[in-house]
C-alpha cells in the first residue's frame, strides 16, 4: 500500500511540474505601422430652389457702397 501511494505521489508531483507557464509581456520597442493613405473629399450642398434664389439675391445686392463701415458717406464726384 505505501509502495502504490509513493508512486502515485511521485506521479503526480512530475505532472504538476510539467504545468506550462504563459507569460504576457509589452515589447521592448514600440510598433510602428505604416500605411499610406490618400484621403479624397467631395461636398456636395443641395439647396431648396427658393434658398439659392435667395442667396443669389443678396449675392447681387452686395455692392461696394453697401460695403462700407458704418457712419462712412459716399461722394459722388460731378463729372
């Protein structure tokens, strides 16, 4: 009986010792990825017909006399 506990204890000790470790570690240099990445853009704005009308408007009526700071005066010179 003590012969069949030896052995079993001393196959059971091999066994636990032959445990794999698994060890988790950062690398000692940093990684670098490199892409190279073209990014196109395209916007299109779609407006309400009455808007771009509206904005066409006022686009026109922006004229250099409507320009002007405020409290400044126009003189039209008499040619």
């Amino acid at each position: 009986m003590k012969l069949g506990f030896l052995a079993l204890l001393s196959v059971s000790t091999t066994l636990v010792g032959c445990i794999p470790k698994i060890e988790v570690a950062a690398p000692k240099e940093p990684i670098t990825i490199n892409m190279n990445v073209k990014v196109d853009h395209d916007i299109t704005i779609k407006a309400d017909p009455e808007v771009e009308r509206l904005i066409k408007q006022r686009q026109a009526e922006k004229t250099p006399e409507k320009m002007q700071a405020p409290g400044q005066t126009t003189t039209k010179s008499a040619n």
